[in-house]
C-alpha cells in the first residue's frame, strides 16, 4: 500500500475511534504506530508525545503531523494530519444539526456521561504508559510534583510551568548531573 494512503487511513481511524481529544488517542497511536505498524519505536514514541506537547496545536494532530514526517517527509505530514482530522470535523459538523434537537434526552445525557469516564481512563492510560517508560530520578518526582502543585492548585498557566519545568531541568542537568540522564 501506498506509505501516504496507509498514513492517512491509519491516522483516520485513530482520529474516528477516539473521543476526549489528543491525550485518549496516544495509547491508540503508540499501539498502531508501534504495535501494529512498526513505523516507530516505544522509545520514539515517548520523543514523539514530548515534542507534540511542547509545540503549540493539539498534541494528537502534532504527533500526527510529526509521524507522517518522519515515515514519509512532508506529504505523509499532510495525509497523516488530514487523517487524524477529518473524522472529527465530520462527526462534528453532523453532530451540531441534530445535538440541539437531542441535548435534553437522558439517553444522550447517559452517553456523554459514559464517553467522559471512558475518555478519563484512555488519559490515565496514557499517563501510566509515559510514566513506566520514563527514566526515574528523585529530581523528576520533585518536578512532577511542582508541575501539579502550580497547576491544579496554585492555577498557574500551563505554559509557564512548563516552560519552568524545561528550564529546571536543564540547569539541573547542567550543574549536578554533568549530562548523566535523569
């Protein structure tokens, strides 16, 4: 088959078969793009969610963008993307003209509640998988734990801890771990 057909028939079934957003879809993309494709590695994969967090956009459709990339250059960028999206845009461009009709149904109410829990598993999923694959050090379980304190609880942007959490880590790298990794 076709690398940009197969990208963008892979991409499309990820994006029509995952609801919540970019984080239900990572355990979807490493089991396909891992598992099934063997286009990467679990290793790349981690590289890949990384990078697709930290530049701006969805992070499904960044890491769809940066897989299609890297398996075949910046068509594949596009077929991939395109794959990743169309689903959505469809189901919700058909979703908007019935939902008003449906909104106050128990059934639909049910639906969505069932989606949600669904959708927060496939986010602890992803959560778990990252963590287990993640090299452990004390410095990365203070960071972590910062990360969570500014942000759930102190309500300070996601951006700026982020960005605080990078450079963190790379002046602790610098001055303690003489390029060790954590």
């Amino acid at each position: 088959m076709n690398k940009n057909l197969d990208l963008f028939l892979t991409f499309m079934k990820i994006g029509a078969f995952t609801f919540g957003g970019g984080y239900a879809m990572i355990p979807l993309i490493q089991r396909e793009v891992c598992d099934n494709k063997q286009w990467l590695s679990e290793d790349d994969i981690l590289k890949v969610v990384a990078i697709a967090e930290s530049t701006p956009g969805p992070v499904a459709i960044n890491a769809a963008t940066f897989v299609g990339s890297r398996r075949a250059g910046t068509l594949g960028a596009v077929c991939a993307t395109l794959g990743v999206v169309l689903p959505s845009f469809l189901i919700i461009s058909i979703i908007s003209f019935v939902l008003k009709a449906f909104q106050e149904s128990r059934a639909v109410q049910y639906a969505f509640m069932g989606i949600r829990a669904g959708v927060l598993a496939l986010i602890l999923k992803a959560v778990y998988t990252m963590f287990m694959a993640t090299k452990k050090h004390a410095v990365s379980y203070v960071i972590m734990a910062a990360a969570l304190v500014l942000t759930a609880f102190l309500k300070i942007d996601a951006v700026f801890v982020i960005i605080g959490c990078a450079v963190f880590g790379l002046v602790w790298s610098l001055l303690f771990r003489k390029g060790d990794e954590l």
